[in-house]
C-alpha cells in the first residue's frame, strides 16, 4: 500500500526557502516553492556561512562547498581607514576551534546549487503566495497562480513578508538601523589586478565601513556602509563610494576603480524593531528574515536561516507521520531565544561601528586593539558554535 506523501509550500526561493525545501525533500515531503522573481538571477552579493551554517548544511545533508569550491583566506580581521589593523584572526586558529572555516561564496551560485538539488518543476517562478488560509486546518496557499492545498505552509517570504504582516498585525514592524549599505562582486581579475592581496577584511571609518571577502570561486564580493537618511540614493554611485572610500587604504581605491555601478546593490540596513512572539500559526510556520531579520554585522542572517532550515526538517520528520502543529511549536521553542539574542548583538555591533564622533571612535578603536583574542573568540562561541539539534 503507497503512502501519500504530504505537501509543503514554500513561499520564497531565498537561502532559507531552499534550504528548508530540500531538507524536507530528502525527508520525504512533496515541497511546491512559490517565488515572485520570473527566474534565477546572477544578480547578488556574496553570504559567508559561517561554521553553524555548515553543520546544519551537515544535518540536510549538503555540501556547500558544491557551489563555489573550498578555497579560504589565509586570515581576517578589522583595519582602520589608514590600514592599522585593529584586529586579526588566523583562519588556521579559528579551524582548531570550531573544526572548519567559513566559506564564502556568491548567493546565487548557492541558490543555484540547493535549487538543482530539488526535484525538477519544485520552484514556480513568478509566482506569489498572498495569504494562507488555514480555516478547515488544512492550509490553503493563496497565489497569483492559483490555491495550492498543503499540510505545511513556509513563509520565508523575506525582510518585508507580506504573511509576517498578515498574521502579526501589531507587531512594530521594521526598524532602520541608520545606515545604508552598498554591495557588489567583482570578477576574479579584480584580485589580480591589486596583485592578489585581498585579505577578508572590514574597515571601520567615522560611521563608514568597507569590506572585502574573497569568494572561494576566485571572485571579490565587497561592500559599503554609512550613516545617511532612510532612503537615501546618489544620483552617482561610483563617484559616492570614491568620495567616501578612495582615500582608505589599498586595495580599496583599486577596487572601487573597478566597480561596475550598474551592478551595485544599495539596500538600508533593517531589523525587526521587536521580535515576534512566536514563528508559528497552526500549520504555517516562518523562518529566515520573515521571522528574525537582523542587520548583517555579525554575518549571521542567512547563516541563521539555514539553522531555521535544518531545525523544522529535524522536527517535521518524515512527511507522513509528522505531527505538523505540535513540530511547529517546537520549532518555535526551540529558535525564537536564539536567533532574538543574535539579532539584538547585531543591532548593537552596528551601534558601535556606526559611531561618528572623533572621540567616541578613537575610544572604539583602542578597546578593539586592546581587546585579546581568546575574549573575542568567547564572545563568539554561542553564535558560530552554538547550533545543535533540539
């Protein structure tokens, strides 16, 4: 006698939507992604997943390093405009602590990855779920495509998830952090061409920062930020970044000499202003940005997502003995104190690279230099050792 296997809907085809759809896949659920975009886009920025992201890749069952390959920097660390550093780490160091590095790679290349890992057919493409009707108990997604019946709706519909706003009304909503944030990836020879010294790398200016993070796929993923107002768009984005950034030093001004405009992302910087009071409703549960967005100062967002991904398929189960709401609630338990903690250190880290007062920064500075590592890495060691299984 065949089981039927149950149905989940995944409203969004970020890193959290895949990640989720292919953990129930291998757990034997049918899985529908819903995804407004008409397609996939090379168009992005790089994400590092961290070691607490790897593991929980682990827990599904996927390799990272299939989209990008294993290459890692020799060391990271935190410089000041004039190129001091106030902090490094060796990327050896951090191995024989967490037992792996991070890996950075493109976010496409790792959507495309955890997309071709799903059955053909399992993504629709300009396709948005509106609302979820879960009157009778069994969920109805409501799409522009049409109703899709389900056991399981996921909403990982984003930073501005129109289901987080349906189902929480009064909640508060998002919160802007006060800075705005520029992102691109350069090609390969933009290394080459700065003689291959790009270090992964943030730079802390007066409310300014720049980062550099070489991909594992040979290319430069780097970014901006600065304190401006909500909304805030140059007419002429290159020569912003070289007003702002083209006096810190190498290789920043030879990589800003590099950029295509046309292919730099600007995005201000959210959190949610409080987080929610739970990341379920029956049979829908929310995961990723819809649940916990974060600003990315510690570089755990999509990091986070993923655990989200690996927790709910752990939970789930097999699709056809899954008690779907008590998994939730479990899931609710088991994620909701942690991703909040992280997101409340994010928001202050940004806090504190934001300063803009000469004083306030130079004080900044000193405590960063005089901080020892061995604090540093404890401080750390909740967030990038901190995942496991409930």
């Amino acid at each position: 006698m065949s089981v039927v296997r149950r149905h989940a809907v995944v409203a969004g085809a970020g890193i959290g939507g895949l990640s989720a759809a292919l953990a129930l896949h291998r757990r034997g659920w049918r899985i529908t992604v819903c995804e407004r975009a008409s397609g996939p886009t090379a168009v992005g920025a790089g994400i590092v997943l961290a070691p607490n992201a790897l593991r929980a890749f682990d827990t599904i069952g996927f390799d990272a390093t299939r989209a990008g390959g294993r290459t890692v920097p020799a060391a990271m660390g935190l410089r000041r405009s004039d190129g001091r550093w106030l902090t490094r780490a060796d990327t050896a160091a951090l191995i024989a602590r967490y037992g792996r590095p991070p890996l950075a790679l493109h976010r496409s290349a790792l959507a495309d990855a955890l997309a071709a890992a799903l059955p053909e057919g399992t993504i629709r493409y300009s396709t948005t779920v509106s609302a979820v009707d879960d009157a009778t108990g069994r969920p109805v997604a409501r799409t522009s495509a049409g109703d899709l019946e389900a056991d399981l709706v996921l909403a990982a519909d984003g930073i501005h998830s129109p289901l987080r706003r349906r189902h929480f009304p009064d909640h508060p909503g998002l919160h802007y952090s006060g800075e705005t944030a520029w992102r691109t990836v350069l090609p390969a020879s933009a290394a080459a061409a700065v003689g291959g010294g790009v270090d992964t790398t943030e730079t802390w200016g007066r409310g300014e920062r720049f980062g550099t993070v070489p991909l594992a796929d040979g290319r430069v993923y780097v970014y901006a930020t600065a304190v401006a107002p909500e909304g805030y768009r140059p007419d002429d984005v290159h020569a912003e970044l070289l007003r702002r950034f083209g006096s810190w030093h190498d290789p920043i001004p030879a990589l800003l000499e590099r950029i295509d405009p046309a292919a730099v992302l600007q995005h201000d910087l959210h959190d949610l202003a409080a987080p929610l009071p739970r990341f379920h409703h029956g049979r829908l549960a929310w995961l990723g940005d819809a649940a916990h967005a974060m600003t990315p100062n510690l570089g755990q967002g999509g990091c986070q997502a993923v655990e989200d991904a690996a927790v709910l398929a752990h939970l789930l189960g097999a699709g056809d003995t899954a008690d779907v709401p008590a998994a939730l609630a479990a899931y609710s338990a088991a994620r909701c104190a942690r991703t909040d903690a992280i997101r409340v250190r994010a928001r202050r880290m940004g806090r504190v690279a934001a300063l803009t007062h000469p004083f306030a920064v130079a004080l900044r500075d000193l405590a960063v230099r005089a901080t020892p590592a061995f604090a540093t890495n404890r401080a750390m060691d909740g967030i990038v050792d901190g995942f496991e299984l409930p």
